[in-house]
C-alpha cells in the first residue's frame, strides 16, 4: 500500500516515517513512502537522514495547498497520515494568518484530493489543545471544541473539515488528538528542546507566569504508534485521544530539566504569562485503549533524560537551527500536537 505522509520531515512526521520504513507498523505494509513536506523553518530534511536512500522513500518538495501537487500525489495512494500543520503557539498569537492557510486551506485541499482519487483511508493527526483547558479530570473525544488560541482554532476548524468529509464523501477519516510530545528531533522553539539546549549551553530559561500550567507529556515514539494503530484499526469518522499518562506542571517539568542538565534554579526566568494560555490540558485514553490496544511504553524519566542525552550528543543538528530562526515568544507552552513539527 502506497502511504503519502504530509509533514514527514518535521518532528512527529519524520519519526513516523522512519519507523514505517524501519518495518515497526507491520499493518501498514511495505509499499511505497511519498513524503510532501514544504521545508517551512521547522521541516528539516536531517530528520531523514537516516532512512535516505531507502528504495520505498520518495521525497517530494511541495506545499499541501498546492491543488495540482496534491492531486498528483494521490494518484493510487491507499493512505494518507496528515501531520503538516503550522503548530506554535505564540506565532499564531503574533500572526494568524499562515496557520489559517496551512491548517485550514491545506488541510481541505488534501481531503478533497484524497475524495476525487478514491483514496482508502485519511488519518488527520490533531491536538489536544482544540478542547481549551480542563480543570479537572480528562477529555473524552466527544467533549466540545472550545479552542483559545488561533493555532487551536485552525486546527478544530481542520479536525471539522476532516469529519464532514467522512459524513459527506463517505471518506474513510479518522482524526487523532494528542498531548504535548517530546523526544529527539523536535524543532528548538519547543520546550523541551529550547530548554534543554539553553540549559547545557549555560543560559537561561524563560518560564511564563506561575509556571502552574500544566501539560501530559507523550513521547513521539508512543505518539507515532498510537497513530500507526489508528491507521490500521481505527473506525472511519471517529476520533482517537492518544496521551501520555504523564502529568506535570511547567515549574515541575523544568525542575527536571534543570536536575538532568546540571543547572539550578537561578536558570530560570520568569516572564509574562502569553494570551490566552490555557491552564491544563488532560486527554482520556479509554477509547483507543479500549479498541485498539494502545498503552504508552516509553516511561517519562527514561524518555526525557534519552531526550536530554540526545540534544547533548547531536549540536550539530540543532546548532543550525537555532542560529538560523528569528526567535518566536517562548515560554513553557506550545509542544504538543502542534508538535507535529
């Protein structure tokens, strides 16, 4: 079975693609691997580097709004595992405009591309943040949308897209909501990263408000064949929350940070709390639990000091990033499905 995968060389996307290819999804098979990614800041074509040259990989240079492009790719392709999408947070808030156009345009050009091609299945790979924030207890996938940021506005808005396509067309979509990930690979803006990179390095952290904020934490390798189960198993028009089962404060998660890269707390600067910034996400996992038998694998303590360890041994990957991107506003928040570059 051919699979085209958007995004692929982006954080999440890339890890996908070199465990398909790795034969860790045997129920995807082992036909072709197209992936279409714009090379946009956060897409890095080093996060292929391991599987280049592979004979089922095909790399394609383009942009998901590109109806003819699109329309191409999709020609005898038999599943489509969406992750491009413009994810920072605080760019939303500074500029909305590209994460409307990526999100929400991209996002229905793919569909109706996948509708006229007669493609099989359309995993649409969204976040966490679409449900606002939760006080207590967890999101079941039937609770309301109710987005505070523009990047969670435009991805509910393509998550809506995705479904009516599967009501209308009959397209065999499944929408994915995942918590904040972290793991090797992940574009320094992110919290992980950009902490963890500031920190060996001997500068400072800027954590937003009270740092009471507080996220689940997903490893992308727990994400990644969370998705591969729903794209195997999952049923057509449904959603599927995948989390992590880690649930920390921000204050808590730089404390660890600071304890695995030797530093103290005169590291960490506070700063102001972003708009909108919403206080707690939590995901429930009953359901693809239930049906499908996902757990979470990687145990958080060992995930993020391989995470650290990875950032320490790899300067050469991130290096170049961070002196090449105009920094965004960073705090302790975006990281999660947004995480998917």
């Amino acid at each position: 079975m051919r699979v085209l995968v958007t995004g692929g060389a982006g954080f999440i996307g890339s890890h996908f693609v070199r465990e398909l290819l790795s034969g860790a999804y045997p129920d995807l098979g082992e036909g072709e691997v197209v992936v279409l990614d714009a090379l946009t800041y956060a897409g890095n074509p080093a996060n292929l580097e391991p599987v280049a040259g592979h004979p089922r990989l095909e790399f394609v240079h383009g942009d998901i709004c590109d109806a003819a492009l699109v329309a191409e790719l999709m020609a005898g392709t038999g599943l489509v595992v969406h992750f491009a999408a413009e994810s920072h947070v605080d760019r939303s808030i500074a500029d909305a405009s590209a994460f409307v156009r990526t999100n929400v345009l991209g996002t229905q050009t793919l569909l109706q591309a996948a509708v006229d091609a007669g493609v099989g299945r359309f995993v649409h790979v969204s976040t966490d943040e679409v449900y606002g924030s939760i006080p207590e207890g967890s999101w079941p996938e039937e609770h309301p949308l109710e987005p505070n940021s523009p990047y969670a506005a435009s991805k509910a808005a393509s998550d809506l897209l995705a479904l009516a396509f599967h009501r209308t067309h009959g397209l065999e979509v499944c929408v994915t909501r995942c918590s904040n990930n972290y793991g090797p690979y992940q574009f320094p803006e992110k919290v992980v990263p950009l902490f963890t990179t500031n920190l060996v390095d001997g500068l400072g952290v800027p954590l937003y408000g009270d740092g009471g904020n507080s996220r689940d934490w997903l490893h992308v390798d727990d994400h990644c064949r969370g998705i591969a189960l729903v794209a195997a198993k999952g049923r057509p028009g449904e959603v599927y929350n995948i989390g992590g089962g880690t649930e920390l404060t921000n204050a808590e998660l730089t404390g660890r940070l600071l304890e695995l890269c030797g530093r103290d707390a005169s590291a960490v600067r506070r700063v102001a709390d972003r708009a909108g910034h919403d206080r707690r996400y939590s995901v429930d996992i009953a359901k693809i639990s239930a049906e499908l038998g996902y757990a979470p694998r990687v145990p958080f303590e060992q995930g993020l000091a391989d995470t650290v360890a990875w950032y320490r041994e790899n300067r050469a990957w991130w290096e170049p990033l961070k002196a090449a991107t105009a920094p965004a506003p960073a705090g302790t928040g975006g990281g999660g499905a947004g995480a998917r570059r």
